[in-house]
C-alpha cells in the first residue's frame, strides 16, 4: 500500500475479529513506531505490548470511550519519559501515527484511545510515576469498514496569512 493511499484510507476501527495478531506482525508495528521522528532524536518513547485478555478488559473498564478495547485482540501503551523530550505529546503521537498507519497497510485496524489521569491503567501496567501514558492503541483485525469523509481542501488551506483564500 502506497503511504498517500494509507493516509487516505485508514479509519479508526472499533470492532474487531476475534483473530490473534502473529508476532512477527507485532514486531512490524513496533518497528513502525520506532522509526518515527522525534524532536532533536530524542526518540523519548516506550511501548507496552499486551495481548492478555484480561488485563485488556481491566483497562477497557477505566476508558469512557474506549471499552472496545476488551475486544482487540492487541493494545499498545505508548508512554513517554516527559524528562527526555519538551515534546513528549508530540512525539509520541507521531509514532502512535506510524503504529497506526503500519496496522493500516499489514490489514490491521486500530483506535486511539485516550487514557484517563486517575492512574488506574498505570498502575494496572507498571508504569512508573516518573512516566506519561500518552494513549493506548487498540489494534485487531477489523470487523467492519467505517467510511467518513473530509473537509475540503479550499474549507481549510490558507495562503501567506490566516483568511487568504487567494493561491499562491
């Protein structure tokens, strides 16, 4: 899959088959978000993989919106060392983005999933106090094809100063 197409295409996907997701493919995602950029390098963030049903449902009991997560048969904690970087959210949420687009082109879907500041899910996790959890990424293979539109590209883009409709 071409990257324009995978930006185009990708949907944020809720429901998911209950089909395990192979290792190897897990890696690749991994791989993904490793390889995402970072302010100065710095690359300030960590991933934790869990698969056990469990503890996806323990976590998915915390969310408002996100209790699908007892249903995907992957999340991905992405957690940051704020210390490391003046951007953590930032670069965090860029390599949340290669996650997802990865998961995208492999026939994987995947959600963001906003965690909630009471420190539940940290510590249902490990994480440590000294740490951020910036999201949980639920990840599955989907089992349904949400389809949305978007703004149009004259509704948004302006040229030279904010309110210029004018082309360049």
């Amino acid at each position: 899959m071409e990257v324009l197409e995978a930006i185009r295409t990708r949907r944020s996907i809720r429901q998911y088959k209950n089909e395990p997701i192979p290792p190897d493919v897990i890696e690749k995602l991994l791989e993904a978000g490793r390889w995402a950029p970072s302010a100065s390098n710095a690359q300030p963030w960590e991933f934790i993989v869990f698969t056990d049903a469990e503890i996806r449902k323990k976590i998915s009991r915390s969310f408002v919106f996100g209790r699908f997560l007892a249903d995907a048969p992957l999340g991905i904690a992405v957690v940051v060392d704020p210390v490391r970087t003046a951007c953590a959210i930032q670069d965090c949420t860029l390599a949340t983005y290669a996650i997802w687009l990865a998961a995208h082109a492999l026939g994987l879907g995947a959600c963001w999933i906003n965690p909630n500041i009471s420190g539940g899910i940290k510590k249902i996790l490990g994480i440590p106090t000294t740490k951020k959890l910036i999201c949980i990424l639920s990840i599955g293979y989907p089992a349904e094809s949400p389809s949305r539109t978007r703004r149009d590209l004259q509704d948004i883009v302006y040229f030279g100063k904010y309110g210029n409709r004018e082309g360049q």
